[in-house]
C-alpha cells in the first residue's frame, strides 16, 4: 500500500508523500479539528478507508488468490516473520522502557509490529530485486486479510488495556470497516473490476487522501488530548534507533532463514521484502480504532518506520537487482511458481 520509491527523483531524499504526511501533521498542530468539525473528519477518514478496502477488493483477482495457495510454505513464512517474528521483537524492546522510550511510544512501537505487510511496495522491490513478483502479489495480499483478524486479536493480547481497551466492539468495528468493504469489493469485481483496470490512479488517489485523513483525524485528537509534550527530541531518537534494528533484524531474517528453509533466490526475495515491512494504510484505521485520543503517538512509531523501510528497501532492491543479469531473472508479472498474473 505504499508508493513506488524507484519513480522518485534521484536527488530527492524523502518520499513526496512523507512530505505531505509531515504537513498534515503540522496542520493538525496548528488548526486541529474539535467539536463538529472532528465529528466531519472522522465520518470522513471512516468512509475513505472502506472505499480503500473496497478497491482493494475488487483489485484482487480471486484466480490469483486460489492460485496463490499453492505456494503455501512461502506465504506461511511471510505470516510467520509478520505475525510472528515481528511481534516477539516487539515484545524484546519493552525492556527499553521507561529509560528510552516512554510507554505510549513502547506501545505504538509494539503495535507497529502487529500490523500486517504491505502490497504495493512488496511488489515493486520484488519486481526491482527480480524476485518472484506473483509470489510478492499473493503474500502481501494474505497478509493483508489476515491482518484485519489478527491484528487487533494479537493487540489484545499483548497490549491489553494500553490498546484503549480492547473489547469485542472495537473487534467489530475493524471488521465492519476493512474486511466487509473488501468482501464487498470481491463480491462486485465482476463489475467493477475491469472499470480499475482501465483508471489505475482512482486506487492511488483513494489510498494517499484516505491515509492523509486518518493521520489528520487521529494527530488532531492527539493535539486536543494534549499527549504530545510526551515525545522529546531525545525520545524521538531513540526511537528512530530501534526502528533501525527492528528493521535490520527482518531483513537478515527473513533473507538467511529463507535460506535456511530451502527456497530459491526469487523466492528469498519476495519473502524479503514482504515479510519485513509493515502497512500504513491497513495500521492507521486499526489504531484509531484501538487507541482512541492516544492514536497519534501509537501511529507515530509506525509512520517513521514506513520512511525507514522504503529508502533502506529501495536501496537493497537496486543492489539485488544488479546481482542476476535480466535474461535469466524472472520477469516481472510472468508467472513463476504460484501461476498468478501480476497485479495493477
């Protein structure tokens, strides 16, 4: 669910979209909504991330999806390293608390590795590195399901009442908000879906301005809730410091243990990229959901974290793409292994 960081300008350090990600926080500081007005962007942000998943839905081809099972140990390992692995390091860095992090930001920390991986961005570094892209295609999709149950079910386990007390309703509320739009989109493909094909941007635009109100609804609660003399500069590098490790703990994971496990370098590749990054879009609406007024620092560890994870990605995508000569890497979009065609 993140843009494509190989279109960026090479002189441009920062995603474009991070940038306005950092201007919609300013603007929650400065002009932050209240009263009816926050009542507005709430409904809004709400409405905007079920059309996401809606989109998200009818973009994906159910072929894809059956056909994707058959490489069921590879999307097991990408589960595991994201449902498993993550979280058991979450759990390793609440040792880190109070002396570096404070527990809001220990707890944003941890849920950022509850959140399921993304689809986009795992498809495009794949692509970039030529690894197995429809393999790519379905474990980001996998992840993404299952990170509408799983998700908020794991919050509750090891977050208990710092997730804002976590309760059937809020479960509901989840379900009612990403997985039934998404049904719905798969339910309405048949129609729907050759009308996205045609007009690709239309999932873009939705993804960047539904993400854009979510961060704004949640940073003006935040604001009005007065928690952000919690985070100082001191607080904040410390953790952009662990973000660093958790990050280069996955990725050396996830390529050696595939190694370990047998699978082939198209394959190691994939698992890569998919199994260590984590969605903004799917974690944001979760986090407004479980954190309440305290959603702006629970999403601020994970915010960091998807910069974190596109330029260091990015860089890592090049190099391994350098490493095996295009006429005997797996093209992008072909079918390899999983028999699925590439997505949108």
């Amino acid at each position: 669910m993140s843009r494509r960081t190989m279109s960026l300008p090479s002189w441009l350090p920062v995603d474009p979209y991070i940038l306005a990600l950092l201007g919609t926080v300013v603007l929650a500081a400065l002009l932050p909504a209240s009263g009816r007005a926050a009542d507005v962007a709430g409904g809004a942000s709400t409405g905007a991330v079920a059309l996401l998943f809606f989109l998200y839905g009818a973009r994906l081809s159910t072929r894809e999806a059956v056909d994707g099972l058959r490489h069921w140990r590879l999307h097991v390992t990408v589960l595991a390293a994201t449902f498993l692995v993550f979280p058991l390091l979450g759990l390793a860095a609440r040792g880190l608390e109070p002396r570096l992090l404070t527990p809001e930001l220990s707890s944003g920390l941890l849920f950022l590795c509850l959140v399921p991986s993304t689809i986009q961005s795992s498809i495009a570094f794949t692509s970039m590195a030529r690894g197995n892209v429809p393999a790519a295609i379905c474990a980001g999709s996998f992840s993404s399901i299952a990170g509408i149950v799983l998700t908020p079910l794991l919050a509750a386990i090891v977050l208990g009442g710092r997730a804002g007390g976590f309760s059937a309703d809020s479960l509901l509320r989840i379900v009612l908000q990403l997985l039934v739009p998404f049904v719905a989109g798969q339910l309405l493909r048949r129609w729907v879906g050759g009308f996205l094909t045609r007009h690709k941007k239309v999932l873009g635009y939705v993804d960047r301005g539904s993400i854009l109100l979510v961060v704004y609804t949640a940073f003006s609660a935040g604001m009005n809730a007065g928690v952000w003399h919690q985070v100082t500069p001191v607080r904040l590098g410390a953790l952009l410091l662990v973000e660093a490790a958790l990050l280069a703990a996955m990725l050396t994971l996830t390529w050696y243990g595939s190694e370990r496990l047998g699978f082939e370098r198209a394959d190691r590749v994939a698992i890569q990229f998919a199994g260590s990054k984590k969605s903004l879009a799917a974690g944001l609406p979760m986090a407004t959901v479980l954190f309440g007024a305290h959603a702006s620092l629970a999403v601020l560890p994970l915010m960091l974290f998807h910069q974190m994870q596109l330029m260091v990605c990015a860089v890592i995508a090049k190099r391994r793409g350098r490493e095996v000569p295009a006429e005997v890497a797996p093209a992008p979009g072909t079918r390899v292994s999983v028999g699925a065609r590439s997505a949108p």
